[in-house]
C-alpha cells in the first residue's frame, strides 16, 4: 500500500500533461476533422475543391448552419429546441400566403418582400418567446415544451397547405429569387448571411454579458440565480434568438423552391443539433462553441457532397454516415472531459 | 480487536490530511471520534469503510489485514457507514432502499413479502413509524437518516460508522437514536460516532479519539476526561489566538439593516433583528432551525409570507438576490460548490460573474476582468497550483476565498456569510477570520451564520439564536457562551421576539 503515493503522482502528473493536449483537441478537433473530410473529398474526386462545388457546399449548409447557431445558444444555457424544422415550416408557409394576398395590394414589388420578411422574423421571435416563456414560467423541460410546438407548427403548415403545397406567386418568386441565388463579390448571399450570423454569434457568446450568463445558466442554475443573474429572462432570449436564427434561415430557403408543405424542414432539428454537437457544445450546457457549430454544419453538408461525388457509398447511406460521425465525435469529446473534468 | 488501523496517512494532491493515524474498535464499545470541521475525521472514517483509499498504512479486521478498494468490501466485513449527506435513492420506496444492491429473491423475481416484513423489523426495533412503502422523497430527514440505520442493521453490521448523525435531528429523535445505539451495543456491534457536540459524547461514548489538523491528539476511555479538556484538544489553542479581537462599535452605532416580523412558510414562524454598523452579528442555531431561510427571505431569494426589510431606516422591497445588490448587500451561500461558483468555469469569469456589468462597456473587457482577478488573488491570498482552469480544481478553502472575490466585487456594506469555514482548513479558517475582521474595521457590517459555536462566541458583537423557526433571543457580551446559546437553541431559554426586539 505503501507504493500508492508515487502511483498517484504520477498518475497526476499525466493528468496535468494530457490535459494540455486535450485542450488543444478540443478546441481544434472539429476543424481538423473538418480538413480531413477535405482531403478525403478532394482524393475522391478533384471537382470536389472546385469553386463551384465549394460555393454550392456553403450555401447549402447555410440553412442548417444558421438555425444550429441559435441552437448553440440554447443548448449552451441548458435548454434545447425540437421545434426549429417544424418553425421553419410554419413560418415559410405563412409567409408565402402574405406575400401572395399582399401581391393584390402592393403588387409583385420590393415592398412585398420586405413584408414578408418583417413578418417572418417577426414570427419567429414570437414563436422563440412561447418557447422560452413556457419552459422557463411552466418550469417544463424544454424537451417536452419543444416536442409539443414542433407537433403545433407542424400541423398548423399542413393544414394551411390543406395537406398540398403553399407556392409563392410567380411575380413575388423574380424579386426574391436573387436572396438565394445571388451572389455579392462572388460569394452567395446565403453564405454572406450565414457568415454574418456567425460573427455577431460568436460575439454575442464570447464577449458579452448575455454571453457568459448562458455559459452560467448552462453550467449550474442555482449558481446563476445566487448570481444575480435574471435566469428566466436570459434563457428566453436563447429561445428567441433561436426563433430569429430560424426565421432568418426561412427567408434564404423560400426563394429556393418557391414552396412550403408539410414535408418542409423535416428533421432539421436534428441536423441542427447534431451540428452543434459535433462542433464541440455541451448538450447538457454549460459550454459552446459558436464557430465549431460552423464547422458541425459545414460538415454535415460536406458527407452528403462528397457521397455524391464517389460511388464507394451510396448515397442512400449519408445518413448511416452522419450519424457515425456524430457519435465517434461525442465520444472523442467525451473522453476527453473524463481526463480532464471535475 | 474487531477493527484496527496503524499509521494511516491519506493525502490529496501535495495536501496531507491525515497523518499516521491510529485507532482501535471493540465489538460492543461506542468510540467517539472528536475534531473541528477540517480536522480529517470525515477522510478517516472514508477510508475504513472503503470509500478512499489511505496514502499509506494499514488496516485490520479481527486481526487480518484488509484494503477496500470499494465500499461494498468494506460491507462485505460488515463495516458499514451511514453518510452525513445521506446517501438514498430518493424516489425509491423505504423497503426499496434498505435492501438495495442485496435484494431477496425466490428464483428470479424478487421476494417483495419478505423484504417488506424484514423491512418492518427492523423499522420496529427503532422505534420509528416509517411506512416501509413510502417513498423516501416524502419522508422528512430524520425519518431519512432513521431508514439509513434500518438499512445497516439489515446488512448485519459490525461496525457501524456514523457521521454527525444528530445533524439534522430534533432533541426527541435524539433520544430515540441514543436508545438504539445502546441496544446495538449490547448486540456486540461496534460504533464509531462522528461529532463535534461534547454534550452528546459525554451521553453515549465509551471512549474517544481527538483529531486536530488531521494528527491524533488523544485517545482513550471517556471516563476521567472533561469536556473542557476535550474541547480545548480539539481546538488546540485558547479561542482569545484563534479570533482577532471584536472591532469597537461607535456609541450611536446606526442601523443598516433590519428585519422585522419575519414568517416564511415552512421555515420560519417568527423571527426579528438589527444590523448595526460595524458589527457581527451571529447567527446560531441546529441546523434546519431556519437562519438560512430566515436570511434567504430577507435578500429575497426565498418568500416570505409576512415581515418588512428596512435598510438604513428605510422599508425596502428585495424581490430577489438582484435587489438585494443593489442595495450593497452581500451574501455567500453555505453551498459553495452548488449556488456559489460555476465549478466548471475559469476563476476570472467567477470573479466577475456576479458584477459583470462593471466590466462591460458595452462588450466585455477582459484586461479589466483579468486586472480584478489578479486584485482578488492578492487580496483573499488565493493559491493557485500551475495550470488551474476551473473552480472545481481549486482546494475547499481556495474556492472559499474565490467565493468570497465574487462577492466583494459589488462594493457590499453588509456581507452576509453563511457557514464560512465549512469543510476548510485551519489556516484558512484564521484567514477568514482576519478578513471579517478588516470588513468590520471598515465599517461595513456582517451576519455570520455558523453551526460551530467557537466561531460564533469567537467573532461576533451579539449572537442571535434560532430554534424552530422562531428566533428566541439576541444575546450580548456576556451571555455569549455555548451554555447559554445551547439553551436558545434548544428552546429552553427565550420565548419570541417581542423582548429582544428593543434590546
């Protein structure tokens, strides 16, 4: 027994060293995964780093990306949102029925746009701050409180497409058309946004009070509470926060298709988290990582592209893909925590 | 010799807290096992019932030398121990926890007929009416703590540890659990009993073992040992080296802060008092007597059902903590690790967490975060081992001192600590003594609550006492003693608060 104590220290000293590493890892492992999911693209197929692939990449994880940045919000404060694809949904559908009734009055011009994107982040501030305001004055888990909003959004899209499809009125569908298929310095407006949510993302999570307080929330509540920290009202500014994210990524997807249905934005939610996950956050919170989340959705989108360059996988298997990619980074972040957390 | 331990060191990191301990149990004696909070008897009692591992040492059961590396080998050997923070799973039933982990069973399924009535024996033999289906949740903590000893006699227990049983217990209960440890000791089981309360060894010990700073400083037969004798080994010193001298109060001392007609529902029934400046004002009392909930409902944490809060004269509404900041009132939590701090954030972003408006302009300012970090470390003498990154890697007394950082950055004029040197270490305790101290000479004001009476006769200008929700009385100079305290405490002395109330 007596040889513990050497066993120990050393044992410790392991600890402080690996430590160091593991930091490193944690912070870099998303972009180096990143890299090397480039590579593996670029030795399967050398169009996979042309610029148009690449630009056509981005934009279509920019949907994703920008819905998993208010994500990373929540989910750092401690909360989650099952709700976001069926909001999205939502939201699509009653805008494109606004801007068709408001084509009568204003006519197929810029006006009508606008209106609908007013709206549309309007409404997505709303349905952030049901959300919030019943998970945090309900005292409900988020799960349930989001499960039970996703059932609402989403049946309420299909009933006002009665079952079919809401299209946007041709006319309405010229003028929009350039928010997502335009492009300003020769990048894709969706991109441009998605990049501009990630920069005043990452500040409002890094360097301000709003910031740290979710880190608090997330961590421990009662710690934030007996911090003078207003718990409720941060946490339902993530959910609205979230709903604006959603709003804005639903004004860059309707001019794509023109349409909403029922079978709009299924599963994002899924995607959005696991985006978020694999870019390094804490599900249980307390800890996230805004250009990680970045990274988790760029990646998402990159196993499908490179899965349709190759014929090695089928691309009926992206899922299979993605959903090891998801648990083998959880597991790497995990072990990591284990050598080094409390 | 049923159990006995030689030279038992146990270290955590570079920090020794035991050093070369030795003791001895026989079947059917009841051993105490004195110190101070700190004072390494928890670790000890760890480490013979298999939840730590010593350092170095060895220990022996009937003579054959044994090393837990689990818990449940240490109850294989029928030593047992019933946890200060009780260990149950809260929304199982009573009969549900006393067997689990050695369910009965008949072939496959579990034999509920007869956990139940082996259940209801034991429940029998201690006197309790603890329904075996309850589910523990609902139970209250001393029913808790009494399925925690139903537990171990089912597990056939020959040594039954017991840490700070009488904690959360009322004097009745008390009694009840007295009863019992004198049966089981006929019965040949040995106990090692954990207080601090000279009053209850003197009661039940058979012989006692004195720990200070982690060395054992006397063990023997409790016959021919006064309590005086006892309490002045577990201290070490006289209280006068212990505590800086009490900061002189002005004639006219002003009030700061004053409660008046305090109820909170559950808690408290009744309860008043004056802050004035420059003053500690003590807070003692069992705990589960309401001072925590008293103070709580006066920052606005926890509502309160009647009672007005004045604050330099004025009436003042605390809805919450955040108001009660505004109004320069600190207050540090008992609960360091789970209100306190955010264990698993940097020490910076804890300074500053509770203040971080006065580092923003409008974005947050690192340079001044981490200028008011390095103020706090020199300030509060925080020791920080190389590559430190979270609270929860900081030492019990560091993440005190950290706690206390936090909360200083409001500028406060009342610093409200509750049990501030629970679970630390000697010196860290003198340290905290000394920063009350300054606070005082200051000029700015503390409430003090501690369930250690040294503390409270030690450092404050009056004592107020709680017991029961009602708290029966302020004393002053010298009433301050632990007889006199014991007897507020216990109801004997002391009715409401109407006298103390123009004291």
């Amino acid at each position: 027994m007596s040889s513990v104590m050497p066993n120990d220290k050393v044992a410790e000293n392991k600890k402080s060293k690996s430590s160091g590493v593991d930091v490193d890892l944690k912070t870099w492992g998303p972009f180096i995964a990143l890299a090397a999911l480039a590579l593996l693209g670029m030795l399967i197929n050398p169009a996979f780093l042309g610029l148009d692939n690449l630009s056509n990449m981005l934009t279509r994880s920019a949907f994703i990306g920008i819905i998993a940045i208010g994500a990373t919000f929540v989910i750092t404060a401690g909360g989650l949102d099952l709700s976001v694809g069926a909001m999205a949904a939502f939201i699509a559908g009653v805008m494109i029925i606004l801007m068709n009734s408001l084509v009568e009055q204003f006519g197929t011009g810029i006006t009508t746009v606008l209106l609908g994107v007013g709206a549309s982040l309007l409404l997505g501030l709303c349905a952030g701050f049901i959300n919030g305001i019943v998970t945090t004055k309900g005292k409900i888990e988020a799960f349930i409180v989001t499960l039970g909003t996703m059932g609402i959004y989403r049946s309420l899209v299909t009933y006002l497409a009665d079952g079919g499809t809401l299209s946007l009125d041709w006319g309405v569908r010229d003028i929009y058309r350039p928010v997502y298929y335009g492009s300003l310095l020769g990048i894709p407006i969706p991109v441009l946004v998605f990049l501009l949510v990630a920069v005043v993302g990452y500040i409002l999570l890094n360097h301000t009070r709003f910031g740290r307080y979710c880190f608090a929330i997330g961590s421990n509540e009662k710690v934030a509470e007996y911090s003078a920290i207003h718990v409720d009202r941060i946490k339902t500014m993530t959910y609205m926060l979230q709903g604006v994210c959603v709003a804005l990524a639903t004004i860059i997807y309707v001019p794509r298709l023109g349409s909403a249905s029922g079978a709009t934005g299924v599963l994002w939610e899924l995607e959005a988290i696991a985006a978020v996950i694999i870019g390094g956050t804490m599900l249980k919170g307390g800890h996230g990582r805004i250009w990680g989340t970045v990274v988790g959705a760029i990646m998402l989108t990159m196993i499908g592209n490179i899965l349709n360059l190759t014929d090695a996988i089928s691309n009926y298997l992206n899922g299979t893909v993605q959903g090891i990619i998801i648990i083998v980074a959880v597991y790497l972040q995990r072990a990591s925590w284990r050598k080094t957390g409390p | 010799m049923l159990l006995s331990a030689r030279k038992l060191c146990r270290s955590f990191g570079d920090n020794q807290v035991l050093f070369d301990i030795d003791l001895d149990l026989q079947a059917g004696e009841v051993h105490a096992l004195l110190g101070e909070n700190g004072a390494g008897k928890s670790t000890l009692v760890k480490i013979l019932a298999g939840y730590l591992r010593a350092t170095s040492g060895d220990m022996f059961i009937d003579d054959k030398q044994k090393s837990y590396r689990s818990s449940g080998e240490a109850e294989a050997d029928g030593v047992v121990m019933i946890h200060q923070e009780l260990a149950l799973a809260e929304l199982l039933s009573v009969e549900e926890n006393i067997f689990l982990g050695c369910e009965l069973r008949r072939g496959l399924f579990l034999d509920r007929r007869a956990m139940r009535e082996r259940s209801q024996a034991a429940l029998a033999e201690l006197e309790t009416h603890v329904n075996p289906r309850a589910r523990v949740k609902d139970l209250s903590t001393s029913d808790q703590q009494m399925v925690e000893i139903a537990k171990a006699i089912t597990r056939n227990a020959r040594v039954l540890i017991m840490d700070e049983p009488t904690a959360t217990l009322t004097e009745s209960e008390v009694k009840v659990l007295f009863a019992l440890i004198n049966r089981l000791r006929q019965r040949g089981v040995a106990i090692l009993y954990i207080s601090h309360k000279l009053r209850e060894i003197e009661q039940i010990a058979d012989r006692v073992t004195v720990l200070r700073d982690g060395h054992l400083v006397d063990s023997g037969p409790m016959a021919g040992r006064s309590k005086e004798e006892l309490a002045r080994l577990m201290v070490g010193r006289d209280i006068n080296e212990m505590y800086p001298p009490l900061t002189q109060l002005p004639e006219d001392g002003a009030v700061v802060l004053e409660a008046q007609g305090m109820v909170v529902p559950g808690a408290v029934k009744q309860a008043s008092f004056t802050l004035r400046r420059g003053e500690v004002l003590g807070f003692g009392g069992v705990v589960g007597s309401g001072r925590t909930a008293l103070i709580e409902a006066v920052l606005g944490i926890r509502v309160k059902s009647a009672g007005k809060v004045l604050r330099n004269g004025q009436p003042v509404v605390l809805r919450h903590l955040r108001d009660a900041v505004r109004q320069h009132i600190a207050y540090l939590t008992e609960d360091r690790k789970g209100k306190g701090l955010v264990l698993n954030m940097d020490l910076r972003s804890n300074v500053t967490l509770l203040n971080l408006r006065a580092y923003c302009h409008p974005l947050i300012d690192r340079r001044l975060e981490e200028q008011a970090f390095q103020e706090a470390i020199q300030r509060f003498d925080i020791r920080l081992r190389t590559a430190v990154r979270t609270a929860a890697e900081l030492s019990g007394g560091n993440q005190q001192k950290l706690l206390l950082a936090k909360v200083m950055t409001i500028d406060p004029e009342v610093v409200i600590i509750n049990e501030p040197t629970r679970g630390i270490d000697v010196g860290t305790k003198h340290q905290i003594y000394r920063f009350i101290h300054e606070l005082t000479e200051a000029g700015r004001s503390v409430i003090l609550i501690s369930s250690e009476m040294s503390e409270l006769i030690g450092l404050s200008h009056r004592v107020a006492v709680m017991c029961a929700g009602v708290l029966t009385g302020v004393l002053e100079g010298e009433q301050i003693n632990e007889q006199e305290i014991m007897q507020y405490a216990s109801g004997i002395k002391g009715v409401g608060a109407d006298e103390q109330r123009y004291a």
